[in-house]
C-alpha cells in the first residue's frame, strides 16, 4: 500500500483546515446565527473572520497556523523529492526557479493566513483585509508558477500522468479561487455582505482541495523509497498510462516506416547494393 510518507503532510494539512471551517460553521448555527459586533448593521451571514474575532479565535489561529506550515512542508517535500530523484527531476535551472518562486509565494500566503487570524476584523480591521488579500494573492500566484512547472516537466515527461493531472487540477483551482475571488471582492464593495460572505466560505472550502492536491503529486515517491527514480521505474508508470502507450506506438511505427522507406531505397546491382536515383 502506500505506507506512512510525505503524503501525509496534505493529509494533515487538509484535514486541520476542513475541521477549523466546519467547527466554526457549526459553532455560529448552533449558537443561534448570532449577529456578531464586527458585522455590518445589515448582515445576517457570517464571515470567518466574524466568527473567528470572537470566541473561536484561539482555534482560528491553532487552525490557520497548522495548516500552512504541514502545506510549506507539503512544498518543500515536493522540492526535495524531485531535487532526490524521488520524484521526477527537473530538465533545466529554470524549472527550479519556477520552483522556487512557487514555494516563495506559497510562503508569503502562509504569512497572509496566519497574521489575518490573528489580527481579527473586530480589532484590526485594516490589517486583516490586507492580510486576506496576501492570503488569496500569495497562493494563488504559488499555484501559477507550480502549474507552469508541471507543464514544462510535462513536455519532457509526457509518459507521466501524475504531472499531467496535478496540472489540470492545480490549473482548475486557480481559475475557480480566481472567480470566486473577484466576485468576493465585487460584492463588498457593493455592500452586499451576504453574499460575500457566502463566497468567503466557498473560497475557503475550494482551498482544501487545492491542499489534497499534493497527496497525488508526492504518492509517487511511495514507489521510489530507497532508490532514486530510475528507467524501471518510468516503464512501470508508462505501462500504466494508456496515453502514453499510445504516444510509444505512435512513435514506434513512425521509426519502422522511415527504416522501411530506406530500405526501399536501395538495390541489390551485381551483388552491391546502390541507392535508387531520385526525380525531383
């Protein structure tokens, strides 16, 4: 099976993060839907921050803390696997710097999080909405550079479905946190505070799954454990990816072809074999 590895960080991350969400959900419905004294005279749906400016703000923080530094830890086992070998290796510098520049931004949403639960909306209004855009900004711009990553490991390693996937995947949350974003800040400045806080949650929510996301990207390493990615280990992976099955064929009968072609080329004269003249 999989077996206890770096996996287990998403895991981790992800679940501490859901269960912060749903424990403050549930803490306001169960409480009532009080109508807390950060919130605006005309709104009646909570924002996280509403709820975690108050009572819950200790679990805020406990939950906020937990969850991005198990997700950096998440990104530097990502880092650390492909520099190893673990996982598949970068082709050029440049695929370590987008690398890089990914964990960078990854860090400055992790700066984000933590400082927007712990300066709340009731007390620091100001800083906490900076805070939030950090938040949303740093790791969606993490994301970007982790996606152009895959895309060009992607070209070298085509026969590799986890890259492909954990592109599309990664890609997908950035367009949805995007919208979900822009629609969330529309709404505040048009005071509409239910909705947005509506959006709030989902943006929130959505960003689990961007968490779990790394459980596929570093399950392979389960596979290399012990020994560095190696050829058995790529014909294992293409053996299980149709797509790329279907990418060697191709390019099998492409060569087969070309060698059936020169052979055509060629006659047998007076027991030597000469090219055939060609008309152009």
């Amino acid at each position: 099976m999989w077996g206890v590895s770096y996996w287990v960080f998403p895991v981790i991350s992800a679940l501490c993060w859901i269960g912060m969400l749903m424990g403050m959900l549930i803490h306001w419905c169960v409480d009532g839907k009080p109508h807390y004294s950060s919130m605006e005279p005309t709104q009646n749906i909570a924002y996280i921050s509403d709820v975690g400016a108050g009572s819950l703000k200790p679990l805020f923080i406990t939950g906020s803390c937990v969850t991005t530094v198990f997700l950096d830890l998440s990104f530097i086992s990502e880092r650390w696997l492909r520099h190893n070998g673990r996982l598949v290796a970068n082709t050029s510098v440049f695929q370590k710097v987008l690398s890089l520049v990914s964990l960078f931004f990854a860090g400055v949403g992790t700066v984000g999080l933590i400082c927007l639960s712990i300066f709340d909306t009731l007390r620091y209004p100001t800083l906490h909405d900076l805070f939030l855009l950090l938040f949303i900004v740093g790791y969606v711009i993490s994301a970007v550079f982790l996606c152009w990553e895959y895309q060009r490991l992607g070209i070298h390693f085509r026969q590799h479905a986890v890259l492909r996937n954990s592109f599309w995947i990664k890609l997908a949350f950035i367009f949805i946190e995007l919208a979900l974003a822009i629609a969330f800040a529309v709404c505040n400045f048009k005071y509409n505070y239910n909705a947005a806080a509506v959006l709030e949650w989902a943006v929130s929510f959505v960003f689990t799954f961007y968490v779990l996301s790394f459980v596929y990207d570093l399950i392979p390493a389960v596979k290399t454990k012990g020994a560095p990615f190696n050829r058995s280990t790529e014909m294992e992976q293409e053996a299980n990816d149709p797509e790329a099955r279907a990418h060697d064929r191709e390019g099998r009968f492409t060569a087969d072809s070309e060698r059936t072609l020169a052979a055509n080329d060629i006659r047998t004269t007076s027991g030597t074999k000469a090219p055939v003249g060609r008309n152009f």
